[in-house]
C-alpha cells in the first residue's frame, strides 16, 4: 500500500509514529509552504483531497495494527482491489472481464499468502477503512494525475499528508521525544520511503496506468514483503507463500493482457 506494515506495527504503540512519521517528510508545515506554495503549485482541491485521503488510510491502518496482526493486516488492505472496479463502477466507469478476473485471483493469492483466520475485531474494521480510503485515493489519483505538473501534485500531498499528520499527533509530540528517539530510522523510513518516495512513484504510474490495474499491482506488496524477509531475516517461505505470490503474479501478468471484453458501465 505505500507504506511498510512490518514498520508501521512496531512504532504503532507510539502517538507520536501516528503523526511524525509522515511529519518527517517535510519537516514543518511552513516550511513546505516556503518550498511550494499552492498558489505556484496549480494546486485544486482534489490535489488536497488526495492528500487528506491518503491521510486517513495511514492513521486507519495505524491504529488497526493496534490490535491486528501485520498478515491480516495486509490481506484487508489488499481488499482495495475488488473496491476500486466496484467504486469505479458505481461512479459510471466500464469494468472489463479480465481486471474482474485478476482482481479475484489477486486477492486469492493474498488470502493464501497472509490470511491467518479469527473473529472479526474493531483493529479489522479499521483496517478496512484504510482499504476503502485508499481505494477512493487510487480513483481520485487517476483522474487529477495528468492534470497537473509531476512534483507539484506530489508536493501538494505531501504537504497536506504533513500539516494533518502534525496536527494528528498534537501536544504529544513533545512528551513523545523519547520514543521519537528508540524508532527513529523506522518513522524516517515510514516519512521518506514509505510516503514521499511512494507518493512520487504512484503520480507518475498513474499518468499511464488505470486506477484497477494500480490496485491489481500494489498486491505485490505481500509477495515483496516475503522475499525480503526470506532475504534479509532469514524466515522461511512455505508452500503457501510460494502458491499465493504465484497467484499474484498471475494477476497481475492477467491484467497487462490485451482482451477486449468488457462488461457493465458505459
């Protein structure tokens, strides 16, 4: 999803990784405003919903690590591929065969591939409000992507992703230093890989790209997620995981195919 579960869950505990890992990104609000200004930007207010949507999905998803396992974490958020073709529908929007097809097989694979099982639970219900968010993000991205200059969009998210995330995390900040300090290379990797650099990348995919195929792509995550922790934690990679990334590859090289049918929409 553009950001790390593995290092999310372990600054979660934290109010302070709740706001000052996407902070981090710019430092301070004024000073984003000194480096870009919304006025020299071409920023709209779809450039700030963008922002505040993105927003919302991190703390979600934050706050349902509180009690949900990074797996199951995982395979909720990835729910977003069967809600961006369903959103995209409800707003008018064609959905052709073979994207229904691999937005299945996709989420299969992620259920095979993280999907651990237990009763619903409140963290869940969060969770899955970062997948409906994101969803909503992907969709709106689409469609304001080409409309404005590469890092202006990016910036004006990014500004709007810092001023929210400092306001988020409030007075607490300041009483906050100490665990600011114990995690501070993981909040630094959640500010500038997992949401700048992430940021950027998505703006300029999406320029090309359908908002369901992003969906379908962004399942690669888990499969990532596995491999480096084949490679840098030495954890084993079982049958399941094995079988569920093929999956996803499978999804996503079916949703590159060139196939013309299409149903529903106009």
């Amino acid at each position: 999803m553009g950001h790390d579960i593995s290092a999310a869950e372990r600054c979660g505990d934290y109010p302070i990784a709740q706001g000052a890992d996407l902070y981090t990104v710019f430092g301070s609000g004024d000073r984003a405003g000194t480096v870009l200004p919304p006025s020299q930007s071409g920023a709209s207010e779809g450039q700030h919903f963008a922002g505040g949507t993105a927003v919302f999905g991190y703390l979600s998803q934050l706050i349902g690590l509180e009690t949900t396992p990074a797996n199951r974490s995982a395979f909720i958020t990835s729910l977003n591929v069967i809600l961006v073709p369903i959103l995209g529908v409800l707003l008018g929007r064609s959905l052709s065969l073979k994207v229904a097809i691999a937005a299945l097989l996709a989420l299969t694979g992620v259920g095979i591939l993280s999907w651990e099982g237990g009763a619903f639970s409140l963290g869940d219900l969060w969770t899955l409000g970062c997948a409906l968010s994101y969803a909503s993000f992907i969709l709106l991205l689409e469609k304001i992507a080409p409309k404005h200059p590469l890092l202006a969009l990016t910036a004006v998210q990014l500004m709007v992703v810092a001023l929210l995330g400092l306001l988020w995390s409030g007075g607490e900040i300041w009483g906050e230093l100490p665990a600011l300090r114990a995690n501070f290379g993981a909040i630094l990797y959640l500010g500038l890989i997992a949401t700048a650099a992430t940021t950027w990348t998505q703006v300029v995919a999406q320029r090309s790209l359908a908002a369901t195929e992003v969906a379908i792509i962004y399942t690669l995550e888990p499969v990532f997620a596995s491999l480096f922790a084949f490679w840098w934690l030495g954890e084993q990679v079982g049958w399941r995981g094995i079988l569920g990334a093929s999956v996803i590859l499978l999804a996503t090289l079916l949703s590159q195919l060139k196939l013309k049918f299409r149903t529903g929409g106009h």
